[in-house]
C-alpha cells in the first residue's frame, strides 16, 4: 500500500490530528535510550479506543504491515522500536481509568495508564489501597510494565507485577477481540481461575500476539502505618547475601526489600547521594566516600498498629545484629524516622514513583542499558560476583540491583549500565559486555527480563526446543501474517 493512501486510511480511523510522518517525529519513536540499533516506523497513529485499535490492526493485518504497540518506549531493551517500519501504534491517548473496585481490590485501566496516574488516584481517592510501584520514571506505562514482568515495591510478598494481572482485554492480530480471565463471563476482573489460563499468551510476548486496550491489576491493602528503613554496608553483596537475606525474606515483615551496589559518583542523579553520604559519613565514618562503593537495601515495612510495627523491627534489628556478631559482618541499620532531615530526604525518594530519578548516563549522551533477570535466590551472589568482575574487566564502575521476589522464590539481579549514547565504540563495548553478563545469567539457572532480541536468540538457543517450537506454533496461529512487532523474540 503506497504511504499516502495508508496515512489516509489511518485518518479516516482516528482523524487528521492523530497520524504523522513528519521526520523529526518519526526520529523519536526509532530510537531508545540503549545501544540497540534504531529504525524509523512509516507513520505513527495515535487511537483513542480499542474500536480504533481494531481497526487499525484489521486494516494492517490486511495490507500486510508491520504494526509495533508503543506507550513510553521506556523498557530499556529496544522492545519497542519498529525494527521493519511500518505503523507504529502509540496508545498514550487511551490513559482512563475505567474502574475501581475497592471491595473486590482491582482497578480496570487502559495501556496509557501510567504510575504517576494510578498512583495520584489511589492516593486521593482510596488511601486504603496501593499498587506495587516500580523503581521507574512516573510517565510509564503500568500495562506494559505487568506485560513484561516487571518488578516494584510490594514484589517481595506478591510476586513480579504479571502475577497481578486480574484480567484483559486484547485486540488479536487478525482484528477480533477478546477478554480473558473471568471478564470474559462475568462483570468482574477479579482473575483468571479456574478458567484456561489465557493470559500467558499475552504476557511476557512483547506485543508480538496481540495489542493489549484494557487490563485488571490487583490493588492490595495498605495498612495505615508505612516505614522505611535501610540497611547499609560499605562492605559488598557478600555482607548481606550469605544468610542475612534469606532470614529476612523468610521472616514475612518487609513489603519491600531492595537494593544494590552503588558508587557515590556514579550514583549521581539516581540516588540522593549527598544525604548518603551525610548518613555515611555520620554513621559509619567512612570519609573518602567519592572514590567508594556501597551496598544499600530499602526495606519497607507496613503495620496496623505501633505495637506490630514495633515488634516488626524489633525482629529485624535482632536479625541484623547476628549477623554481625556470627559472621563478623559491619551492616548498619537505621529507620528513616531515625535521621531527621535526611530520613525525610530518603522517604520522598522511596515514595515511589515521585521523583524517580534517572539511571541515565551523567556523563553526556543520556544513555541507559542492563542486563535485568530472574534467577534463583540460592545463585545470586555467585552471579552477581561474576556480572561484576566482568563490568571491571569492561572498564565500567560496578553496578548491580537486588530484589527477592514472592518471599524469595526467586530474584531480581540487575546491572546497570549508564552509557554514552555519541561514543559509537562504547555502544559496542557495552553489548560485547551485556552479552557475557547474559552468559553467566543463563548459567545460573536465571533467564534475562525483557529480553531484547540480540539476548533472546542467546536465551532461547539454550530452551528446550519443544518449548520453543511451541511458541512458534502459537505465534503462527495467532498472526498468521506475522505483522506483530516483528523482530522481537525468536519471530
Ligand atoms: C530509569 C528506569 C528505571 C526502571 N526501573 C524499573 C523497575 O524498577 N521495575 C520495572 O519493572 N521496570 C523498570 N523500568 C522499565 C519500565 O518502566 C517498564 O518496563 C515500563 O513500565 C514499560 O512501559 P513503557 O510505557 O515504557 O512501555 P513501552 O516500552 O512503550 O512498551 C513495552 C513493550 O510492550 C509492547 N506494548 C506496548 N503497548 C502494548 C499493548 N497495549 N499491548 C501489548 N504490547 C504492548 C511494546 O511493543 C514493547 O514491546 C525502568 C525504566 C527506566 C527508564
């Protein structure tokens, strides 16, 4: 279909102001902030229902055109750029808030919801509710992120944020609609048990089976009273990762449990460095803390009443403090309400997704890759160790998050890599990089998240065929015409 007539036909759908081809608006949608290769999409439409939406998909499932769906193209793995042009579908325009529903603990939204959204409404209107927030920029989307298993505040007791996924609504390739879940029979998104379980054809398959117009998320309680504490090493993961963690996932008191070694320079722009090191340097008397690492993990703790929250700490001081007598560790542990200005500094952080500050290089270019994976709690330390010989053997500061996950069945080991986006030769260092780290996460028995697809033809190599056939089958079925996000995957 010539360009011209295909804008046109978008026009007809959402109308005049809704579709471009301009250069310097296609230029923002080919790129992210990773090393990954851009590549412009033909046009850009932007619907504002899931009937639009339809028909946008029926008529490129028709004419044959790639179609990629897009919210903030902020996945940091290049999930979203438009590897084979086409029409790049941006759905910030379908930002409502369709439902909440406080007795059964669900909220019904479409995928231009973002955090900053969700969490203003919760707040205002029903403070006895909470969402599982994601250490990411307010403008993302929240329908996305649980598409992509994604990882926020309350993971350590209910899991990554797909587990929260109480229903959908999709628009298949071949342009029909659906729900899933018990939406699809009653009025309510209150799951998917005990119908077939439908929604892992959508979840986890980066937009490449279908385009996602609502989703239920589970909305959990939130007791009245929420503490943030912290407990800090100058020490490495090791401190904290050869029995302390399991006893703490273990003991159930934490909604969040999280962290990471950071370097006070690189830490800039990310972390509220300067009240760290206050804290530091008060507390521990370190007083070189510029050239320094640090291993720091918020723990969020939530309880009815002073007397719980009490005996809540009292457990984990109690935890701590073994820890450093039987293994000769040095943690500190300090409740925010205990430092004053800087405790007050350290909550607004945590308040997340407020200020969420960004990871982006500090240096010039703006650039942000990771290799991001679930592994076995048991194997994050040696992988971790690894991942940071290798950052060092790269010439990048170290740099690694932790979060166990649903009471430490598994976790999330995270490096962060900032980059310099106008450096050509420091992209390529990066991936050669990342590619090794991905090496020593498929060797512990984790799978990279949000696998960008120069890591899922590694990952996937490595999956039982049979597994892997069956997603090929699947994916035939449901776009025969295989106009879904080309490109990501094994597709
Ligand atoms: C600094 C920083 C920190 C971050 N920290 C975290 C963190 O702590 N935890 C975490 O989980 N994430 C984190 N993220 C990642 C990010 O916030 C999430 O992955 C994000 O929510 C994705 O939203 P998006 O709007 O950017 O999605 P996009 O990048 O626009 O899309 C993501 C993928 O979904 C597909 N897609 C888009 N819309 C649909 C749809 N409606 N139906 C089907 N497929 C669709 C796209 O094609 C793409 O493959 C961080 C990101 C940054 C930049």
């Amino acid at each position: 279909m010539i360009l011209m007539a295909l804008i046109d036909e978008l026009q007809k759908i959402v109308g005049e102001d809704w579709v471009t081809n301009r250069p310097e608006e296609l230029i923002i949608y080919s790129k992210d902030m990773t090393e990954n290769e851009p590549c412009k999409p033909d046009v850009v439409v932007m619907p504002k229902s899931a009937e639009e939406v339809q028909k946008i998909v029926i008529l490129a499932n028709e004419k044959k055109i790639p179609i990629t769906p897009y919210v903030a193209g902020a996945n940091v793995g290049g999930l979203a750029i438009p590897t084979k042009g086409g029409i790049l579908i941006d759905l910030k325009r379908m930002d409502q808030i369709l439902e909440v529903d406080e007795s059964n603990m669900y909220a019904v939204i479409e995928p231009g919801v973002t955090f900053g959204l969700l969490k203003k409404l919760l707040d205002d209107e029903y403070p006895q509710l909470r969402y599982s927030y994601p250490l990411a920029p307010p403008y993302t989307s929240v329908v996305c992120n649980a598409l992509l298993s994604g990882l926020g505040n309350l993971s350590v007791r209910y899991g990554s944020m797909s587990d929260m996924v109480s229903g959908l609504e999709v628009v298949l390739p071949t342009g029909e609609v659906t729900k899933i879940g018990v939406c699809a029979v009653s009025p309510y998104w209150i799951g998917k048990h005990p119908l077939p379980d439908l929604m892992g054809l959508f979840i986890n398959w980066q937009g490449t089976t279908g385009i996602v117009t609502k989703m239920g998320i589970n909305l959990w309680p939130k007791p009245p009273i929420v503490k943030n504490a912290v407990i800090l090493t100058m020490g490495g993961p090791e401190d904290i990762y050869t029995s302390l963690i399991f006893k703490l996932v273990h003991l159930q008191v934490c909604d969040e449990i999280a962290g990471g070694l950071f370097h006070y320079e690189m830490s800039r722009g990310m972390l509220p460095v300067d009240d760290i090191k206050g804290m530091i340097t008060a507390i521990v008397k370190v007083d070189d803390m510029e050239n320094r690492s640090f291993f720091l993990t918020q723990l969020t703790v939530s309880a009815n009443d002073d007397k719980e929250l009490k005996q809540k700490f009292k457990l984990i001081n109690k935890l701590v403090n073994e820890t450093n007598k039987n293994e000769g560790r040095q943690l500190f542990l300090f409740k925010t309400d205990d430092l004053a200005d800087i405790g007050k500094k350290i909550d607004n952080f945590m308040e997340l997704p407020s200020q969420i500050p960004s990871l982006y290089d500090i240096r010039a270019g703006g650039g942000l890759t990771w290799v991001g994976s679930y592994v076995p709690l048991n194997r994050w330390l040696e992988g971790c160790q690894r991942g940071l010989k290798v950052m060092e053997k790269y010439g990048w500061v170290p740099g690694v998050l932790h979060r166990p996950m649903k009471t430490g069945h598994y976790s999330v080991m995270r490096f962060f890599i900032p980059l310099n986006k106008s450096d050509p030769e420091e992209l390529k260092k990066a991936r050669k990089m990342c590619e090794e780290i991905v090496d020593i996460v498929l060797d512990i028995g984790g799978f990279p998240y949000k696998v960008p697809t120069w890591a899922a033809k590694k990952a996937f190599e490595k999956t039982d065929p049979n597994f892997v056939g069956l997603m090929k089958k699947i994916k035939n079925l449901l776009d025969p015409n295989g106009i879904m996000n080309p490109g990501r995957l094994i597709f």
